[in-house]
C-alpha cells in the first residue's frame, strides 16, 4: 500500500501528480490553499483531458480561515436559450455524444476568476502558468489518459479535430509519449492574460459559438455572454459530532448527507469492517437516498426541492427503519462518471475541496473548433420528458453528480473528501468518512480498502452490486444470498472512482490520502 503522506504547511491532493506538483509549487511561490487549487483545476484540464477540461463544470467547498466564512461556488452552466424539447423530436433521449450533447455553457474559466478575485494572492497568469507550460510544451501520457483513449477511439476518430487532438496520426497515444495541445495553450493564454471574459465574451467565445453554429450546434454567443455562477452556502448536517458540509442542488450533495443520516442509527462499533453487515447497510442506505434524489434533484431554480424533510434526523430514522436483511429492490439511471476530484489546504488553514467534470470521458466529443476546447456532455442528463422534474427546459441547470465534501470538527476542517464516479460518488463518499470516523482508518488507508459501486451501468438492466475481488469470498456469496446481484471485478478497478482525502490531525499535520486506482500523488511540505 502506497505510504501515507504527512505534511507540516500545506497539502495538495490531485488524481494526476502533475497537478498536484503545479498547486504544491503555487503555495511556495507564496500563494494560498485558493490560487493552488486553480492552479490544480487549470492542469487538470490539460494533464486529465478525457476527465476535465476547459469545456466543463465545477463545484467548489471552500473554508476562509481568517474570515471563518464556508462558501460554496456553483461553476455549472445552464441549457442554451434554444435548449428545448424540441430540438429532439422523435428522439427518446438527448444524444451523449456529438453537437446535440454539448447544451449547456462551461462553468469551469468562471469559477477560476471568482475565487481568486475572493481569497486568491496570485493573479489568473501566475497560477495558470504550469497548466500552459504542460499544454505548450508536452506532458507524458498518463496511463488513465491512454486506456480512456482506448476504450473510446472508434467513436473519437469519427469527431473532426477532436480525433486530431487525442488520436495522433490516428492512434491512442502510448503511455509515457509526449502530449501536446497547442490551440489549448493558446486559449489558456488569452484567459491569462484577457480574463474570464475572454472565454464568455471575447475571441475564444465568439471562436467556439461560430463553430457551433456553423456545424448543427444549439449553444450560441449570447449563452456565453449571460453566463454567471453562483455563490451559495453549502448545506450542513451532523454525523458523530462532526459538522458535514455539501453543496446545495443542482449539486446531489444531500444525498451524502442523507445517508449519513440513515447510518447514524446504527453503531458501527457492534459491526466489524469489511463485513457483510457493513456493506450491506451502507448500500441500502444508499439506494434510500437515491430514491429520494431521483424524484427531486434539478435546479432549484425552477422546482422546490424539499431539503427541510430530506435531512431531518427524524426522516432518517424512519428511512432506517426500512432497512432489513434482504437487499431493498430500487431504481438507478446509469450516470456519466469521469470527473477529477482534487483539494488544498494551507499553512494558514484555508482549505478548499473541489470537483470538476466533462461528464463522461471526453465529454461531448466536440472541440469548439480552433480553441482546442472539449464541449461537456453534461446536458444530455436533461430528461425529455415533460412531467420529469428534472426535463430540459432553456436556461435550466441539470441534476448534477459533483459533490466535494469538508467534515468539521470544533468549527474547523477536519477531513476535506470527494471522488470522480457519478452515481459512485454518495457511495465512496460514505464509504471514506465512516471509515474515518467510525473505524479511526488515516486517509490512506479509507482510500486504499476495497469499494464498491451500486446501480446500473450502460446497457445493462439489473442494478447491481460491483464489488472488488479483495472483498472476503465469504462477503461476496452473503450479499448474494441477501438479494444483492454481485459482480466481482478488478482489486484495484478503475470503476470505483480516483478518491483524494486531506485531515488536518489534532497536531495541525496535513495528512493526504491519494488513491491508487489514479494516476494522482499526494503532496504534503
């Protein structure tokens, strides 16, 4: 098992160590916890091109510790103001890939802006510095980058520039072989030096809004121009005498607060880790969770979304009263899951958990003509039916599956947490902080243990169980004969997400968790 990372000033934890080397080298160059984690965000977007990009969205945590302020900062975009049910008549789904995928404007160069214009020391061209370096200059291949490549190649080689890009003289590159993205660099180097603006309003919106109207798109320059996101205050519950935070909706943050909810009725001291028990009351609190998520989640914007009743400590007990041996039988929509989750701490105690995505591997597959910018696909959750509360409508944010999470204890961040993987992302989630809290596990080890996720994947038309094969065979066959449809896969399988965990121990130690399953390290100074 990979070593525990401890450090004394300040932690980064990333999915890609390049990434985290760029926040790690931001805090000695005198930024904060805020200008590492942009820095972070900005490499990710070139180092992690199949997970993140330009293109794409992002959730912030963020814990200000010389004001005491926790804010939240929603980078998602919204549908286009043609984005209607409409343009997909006779359809029975909005398409996952191609130009009637990529509805919804980027909020990812936004949120940059506004957190560093808040709590950043640095300006938007001095963190953004290593991730243009990395995009000029190269970078070597990830593994990860290479077998997403691979598994998505026939599809890609049919998207103009796109396969020009990502499928270098019309291959997956190798492992190890230098990666260039030029146009990338180049759009990376007008935000620098230009602002977000450039990217909403000026020669990179104007770039990108003329390809897509000159090629079937929906997005126009007038969706880029009205984009904004939102600052918000996160949504808080208790667990054990920590204080959980998560983002508001269209983020499905409750739901990991839900569930905890549900656990708290249990004492996990009668219930031996990595047992039948354990699994199997965290799975159906989950799928309780889930069913509630399901009928609510969308932009609060244009529904109600009863969180009052949805975290009430009395709802969880009666949702925890209907929990018994045999497995519940629910629902699950299969959920894009390919996101990076990163965060940041500081030798002032600023911390900073974040999430950013282009929904599934490589987003919509369209790159905004010469801006080297891959288009989200996060849009295509809209629903099209017209009595679904979370069904397509203009300017609308869809049901969102980034969720960064902070635990407090005392009033100060004890644990900061989070995971790419949609519908895996409550369920890790859940999974790393009873660790943590109920069996005393360090970061490492809460991320290094065996996962599981539940619900149904492309495809398939039971919601199972996929479980790694370090789970005790005895574990496995149990769950089977309790109604749970198990599948065993890799040990280490890349399907349980790239989990990252930060705790500030009671000395004021930064103790990082990265996970193996990703190509991330963790870095303490």
């Amino acid at each position: 098992m990979e070593k525990l990372k401890i450090g004394s000033k300040q932690m980064v934890v990333s999915p890609h160590y390049l990434a985290s080397l760029a926040g790690s080298s931001i805090m000695e160059k005198g930024g904060n916890a805020f200008d590492a984690a942009v820095a972070v965000s900005a490499c990710l977007a070139v180092v992690y091109p199949h997970m993140t990009g330009l293109g794409g969205d992002a959730f912030w945590l963020m814990y200000h510790n010389g004001s005491g302020e926790i804010k939240g900062y929603n980078g998602s975009g919204r549908s286009g103001r043609k984005a209607d049910r409409d343009q997909y008549k006779g359809e029975r789904a909005i398409p996952v890939r191609g130009m009637k995928s990529a509805i919804t404007v980027p909020g990812m160069v936004d949120s940059w802006a506004e957190i560093l214009a808040a709590y950043g020391r640095l300006s938007l061209r001095e963190v953004l510095k290593p991730a243009i370096k990395y995009a000029e200059k190269g970078f070597p291949v990830s593994p990860d980058q290479c077998q997403n490549t691979v598994k998505n190649a026939e599809w890609l080689s049919g998207m103009p520039i796109t396969a020009d890009i990502y499928l270098p003289e019309g291959k997956p590159p190798s492992p190890g072989e230098r990666f260039v993205q030029k146009e990338l660099a180049r759009t990376l180097g007008m935000i620098a030096e230009k602002g977000r603006d450039a990217f909403y309003k000026g020669e990179i919106a104007q770039a990108s809004a003329a390809y897509l109207q000159n090629n079937g798109g929906i997005l126009t320059l007038e969706d880029f121009e009205r984009h904004q996101g939102e600052w918000v205050s996160p949504l808080s519950s208790t667990y054990r005498g920590y204080a959980i935070y998560q983002m508001p909706p269209n983020s499905q943050g409750f739901t990991g607060l839900m569930t905890l909810n549900i656990l708290e009725n249990y004492d996990f001291g009668t219930i031996e880790h990595g047992s039948f028990e354990y699994y199997h009351l965290l799975i159906e609190a989950l799928k309780l969770s889930f069913s509630d998520r399901n009928k609510v989640l969308t932009d609060p914007e244009f529904s109600q979304i009863p969180l009052g009743r949805l975290l009430d400590k009395g709802y969880a007990r009666e949702l925890a009263a209907k929990i018994g041996w045999p497995a519940l039988q629910a629902e699950s929509r299969p959920l894009g899951g390919d996101t990076a989750y990163a965060a940041a701490v500081d030798e002032d105690g600023n911390a900073v958990s974040f999430i950013q995505s282009l929904y599934f591997e490589f987003g919509s597959g369209v790159t905004a003509g010469d801006t080297g910018v891959i288009l989200q696909n996060r849009g295509s959750f809209f629903s099209l039916d017209p009595d679904h509360v979370n069904t397509l409508e203009p300017g609308k944010r869809t049901f969102h599956t980034l969720m960064p999470a902070m635990a407090f204890r005392g009033g100060k961040p004890k644990f900061l947490y989070g995971t790419k993987g949609g519908e895996g992302q409550p369920q890790t989630q859940t999974a790393l902080i009873t660790r943590m809290i109920d069996y005393g596990m360090d970061p490492q080890t809460a991320v290094h243990e065996p996962r599981w996720v539940w619900g149904r994947t492309w495809g398939e038309r039971v919601e199972g169980v996929r479980i790694e094969g370090r789970v005790a065979p005895g574990v496995i066959e149990k769950l089977r004969k309790h109604g749970h449809h198990v599948t065993v896969v890799g040990d280490f399988d890349d399907v349980m997400g790239h989990a990252g965990i930060i705790e500030i121990d009671d000395q004021g130690f930064l103790r990082g968790g990265s996970d193996p399953r990703s190509d991330g390290a963790a870095i303490g100074i």
